[in-house]
C-alpha cells in the first residue's frame, strides 16, 4: 500500500459521524472497500485503520505469546474498544462514543494521516501536542535516524 499522508481540520456532525475529506479519500486503497477499524491510539487519540490494515497488523499481535504477561496486557489494551467501521454513502463514518471519549473529543479534531493508518485528534489536543516541539528537533531527529548501519535517506 501506499503510504496516506495528510492533515485534515474536521468536526464532527450532531450524530458524532466524521466525513472523510476527498483528499484522504483518494488516497485510501481500493482493498479496504471503505471499511476501516477504529481503536485506542497511543497518546489519546484514535487510531483509524483501512481495513485492510487493520488485517495486517492486528494479525502482528495475534502472534504475540499469550503466555507472557507483557503481551497479554499489550493485546487487551490494543484490542480494548476496537470496532469495525464502514464508510455512508456521503463519505461519512459514525465514530463510536466511547473512543470519542477516551480521546476527548466533543466537535472539532483532526485526521494526521502517516503511513498505513490515521490518528484521529481532538483540535486543542493536537494543537498543544505541536506545540510542545522539542527543543533540539535537530537532535532528536539524529538520535532516531542517524547512523542507521551507515546507510543516508534513500539508500536501499
């Protein structure tokens, strides 16, 4: 799959559906048939996966050792309140309550689409999340990229 990139402003209708703008809705894959899973995100924000995503990685933490406790909690909490989802004709999607809730979003958030997935935030929330840029994002930047098998941006 391609990656999905993007930053979307959003509200949320008096129902609690979200639209899905047309420049995300482009870029989602045909496989995911306008269906995604939504879940706890890290950070307290929602995690919006095309479905077909949501295939791949939630069978990653399948495989987990349920005989290890780590895991075992990993998979509850990644699991908690997932819920399948699919797309209205107007594009729409019915988020449910309770992740609403737990990412403490009323009307207005937005859609930081990166890689294979979507966070979904509440607008005050991710604005303070940007705001609170490190300092030094030169190093931090070198501390997660750098020297990787000395390999530059681009090498294969």
């Amino acid at each position: 799959m391609a990656d999905i990139v993007g930053e979307y402003y959003c509200k949320l209708d008096s129902k609690g559906r979200l639209m899905i703008p047309s420049g995300l809705k482009k870029q989602l894959p045909p496989e995911a048939n306008d269906e995604f899973v939504a879940n706890r995100g890290f950070e307290r924000c929602i995690s919006l996966y095309p479905n077909n995503e949501w295939s791949r990685v939630s069978s990653r933490v399948k495989k987990l050792n349920g005989f290890n406790l780590k895991n075992r909690e990993f998979q509850r909490y990644f699991f908690a309140g997932a819920t399948r989802l699919s797309m209205d004709g107007s594009h729409r999607i019915l988020l449910p309550r309770q992740l609403l809730k737990y990412a403490g979003i009323t009307r207005e958030l937005v859609l930081f689409a990166y890689s294979d997935y979507i966070e979904i935030w509440d607008k005050d929330t991710y604005e303070r999340l940007l705001s609170d840029e490190p300092e030094d994002f030169a190093r931090l930047a070198e501390q997660v990229m750098g020297d990787n098998d000395n390999k530059t941006y681009g090498d294969e």
